[in-house]
C-alpha cells in the first residue's frame, strides 16, 4: 500500500473532527508524525486535491464539521499499523533489527571466533579497511533479555528522536553516539569483547533531555520519571552492584560516554536545526 502524502500540519494543530468526518465517510487516510509535523496521507491519489482544499477550510474555520458518534473505528484506525510505524520510523527499525541479528549471531559464537571482526577496534590501531569495527559492537547482544530491553527502549525513545530530527540526522546521531559510547567503553576496559545499544539508548535519554530543555517539543515531552529512572539505573550500574546479578559485567562507560554524546549532539544541533526548519 502506498501513501501519499496530503499536507502537513503543526503538531498542536486538532485534526480530530477532520480525521472522524474522513472515516465516516470511507476515506482511507493515516496521520503520523514526522520531522515534528503531523502528516495526514492517503492511497487514492484521486482524492489528494479535494482533500487538501478540504483540510484547509476545516483548519481555518471555514468548515465546521458535526461529530456522529455512530462509529468505534472513528479514531481507532487513525493509528498506523505496526508495518506503517516501521516504514515511519525506518532507521530505528533497522537498528532493532541489526541489534536482533547481532543477538543471534552471539548464540551461534560465543567465542568470538569470527564475530571479533565486529568488535571495536581502538584508534591507535585502527585501519581504513575496517571502519565499521568502531560501530558495529552496538549491534552484538549478550542474550534475549539484553537485546529485549534495550529494543524496547530504541523503539520508545528512538522513533521520538527519528520523528522529531528526520532521518537523515537521526542516522547521523546514532553513528555519532555509536562511536563516542564504543570509544569510551575502550578507552575504560581492556578488552573489546563489548557490546549492546545501551550506550546509544543512554545518548538518546542525554539528548531528550537536553533538547526539551532549549526547545520544548511534544516529541521529547517525556515523563520525568522516565529519565530520573534512567539516570539512577546509571548511577547503580557504576556502583558494581549489578555484577553480582547477571552473567558479565555492564558497560558503565559506553553508558556515560552515550549520555554526554547525546547532552552534545542536542547542544550542537539545536541552532542549526532551527535554521534548517525556519
């Protein structure tokens, strides 16, 4: 199914009658968020026009529009399904699935026997041949609860980012925690038998948290008690305690080092996205 894209409206704009008197009257559409816009999409490319002048006039007033509340699938249908949130949402997607892919790979070798090659690769050592060895380990999960969480976490706060910074920086935000998270976990333990997205999770918690700060925005309007929650998980990690219950040890420095990533890459961007976007 492919959607075309009608118009584009604020996130605060209230497109709820326009949306239930589209549904009563059979006309397939979806509304979704992308790049801090609401983007309301349909299938008919017949439609696209009349609808656009249609928008218009019930936004401006020009229209007013009388609920019947004779349908349960009036804002029911409006939410994407899981296959629209993906094609939304890609990048995030594809590191879910590379994070999946790279779970499994470690049941098949736990070793390392060839999954060292997607091992980090420290800089004083580092070659051109081998680039991806500086981002790769995000990707190696140690077991179905480590790769659980931490999709979890990328598929919540991840997509708020994607939606939010659009994907082009969106992937350069990932590369950019990927290689300060991975390069601070070196740089603190001598060995490269490290892996997981926490560190990019924990960069995507440092930008949430900076960027609502300068520009508040619905997307990275998350509950407090999330990033509290997140923080003194962080602190608690640092401590050793954690060791002592669960099989290995947990990467306290790719943690640190993705959380300031993320405080930098907000601090950074914020002016520059403003620009772009103005």
């Amino acid at each position: 199914m492919n959607w075309i894209i009608v118009k584009k409206f604020p996130l605060e704009t209230d497109l709820s009658a326009a949306t239930g008197y589209l549904h009563q009257h059979g006309i397939v559409h979806q509304i979704y968020e992308e790049r801090g816009e609401q983007v309301v999409a349909v299938t008919d490319p017949s439609v696209v026009e009349p609808l656009q002048q249609f928008l218009d006039n019930v936004t401006q007033g020009k229209i007013h529009i009388e609920m019947h509340r004779n349908s349960q699938a009036t804002t029911q249908s409006s939410t994407p399904s899981l296959l629209d949130q993906i094609k939304i949402t890609p990048v995030t997607s594809l590191l879910i699935a590379l994070s999946i892919v790279g779970a499994f790979l470690y049941y098949l070798d736990p070793q390392f026997k060839f999954l060292y090659l997607f091992t980090f690769k420290r800089f004083s050592n580092f070659t051109f041949a081998e680039p991806w060895r500086l981002i790769t380990p995000a990707f190696i999960h140690f077991g179905f609860l480590h790769v659980l969480f931490n999709s979890l976490w990328m598929w919540d706060l991840g997509r708020r980012v994607e939606m939010f910074l659009g994907k082009k920086w969106y992937f350069i935000f990932f590369v950019f925690a990927a290689i300060a998270s991975n390069s601070a976990q070196s740089l603190w333990s001598d060995s490269s038998e490290f892996g997981g997205m926490s560190g990019v999770v924990y960069a995507l918690v440092g930008f949430i948290m900076v960027s609502h700060k300068l520009t508040p925005h619905k997307l990275t309007d998350i509950p407090s008690g999330i990033i509290i929650f997140m923080l003194v998980w962080l602190a608690i990690c640092m401590t050793n305690v954690v060791d002592y219950f669960i099989g290995g040890g947990v990467a306290n420095a790719a943690h640190l080092g993705g959380l300031l990533a993320g405080c930098v890459f907000a601090l950074v961007t914020t002016k520059i996205l403003k620009r772009v976007r103005a």
